[in-house]
C-alpha cells in the first residue's frame, strides 16, 4: 500500500514540476506605480480560543467585528488578519492537554 502511495505521489510531483517548468523565459513586467500613496490598516486577531460571548474578562466576537467595521469605514483598505487558536481548548481541554496535566 505504502509503495503505491509512494508512486502515485512521486507521479504526482512530476506533473505538477513539468507543468510549473518552462523552456522559454517568461518576461516579468512591473506593475504600474499608484498615482498616490495608499494607506493599508492591519488589524490582528489570535488565540481568542473560541471566546464568542463578551464578559467582563472577555472582548467577544460582536465587539471584535465592530472594531474591524469601524476601522474598515475609516479607511477601506483595512485588512483584518486572524492568525489562529480561533477554536482551540477553551471549554474542553484536548486529550493531549489532559495527559500532559496527569
């Protein structure tokens, strides 16, 4: 099973070079300067660990998204970047997390 797994992959990864692979040079062309600057806003979410409901201890996802609106109606080329742990242990801690904690 693990070799025809092995062939079909080693397969695969040819097909997929041969197609990313060109004789012929490709020309790159810059992209055309802005006529004006732009300002990008990033705002950054992590580790809110499923915290939905906003409590005294807790920002939530309604306070959250309204922050992101306001910023995006001050400037539309606002980016909000999430960067995970969104549901991640909050209620219920992972078996791994257990066993460490035994």
């Amino acid at each position: 099973m693990m070799k025809k797994f092995a062939g079909i992959a080693l397969a695969l990864t040819t097909l997929l070079a041969m197609a990313c692979t060109t004789t012929a040079p490709v020309a790159f062309k810059a992209p055309e300067p802005l006529a004006k600057e732009v300002a990008i806003t990033l705002m950054h979410t992590n580790d809110v660990h499923a915290r939905i409901v906003e409590s005294k201890t807790e920002l939530g996802y309604a306070k959250m998204a309204a922050a992101f609106q306001e910023a995006k109606a001050k400037n539309p080329n606002t980016i909000l970047i999430d960067v995970g742990d969104t549901f991640h242990r909050q209620h219920r801690p992972g078996r791994q997390h257990r066993e460490a904690h035994e």
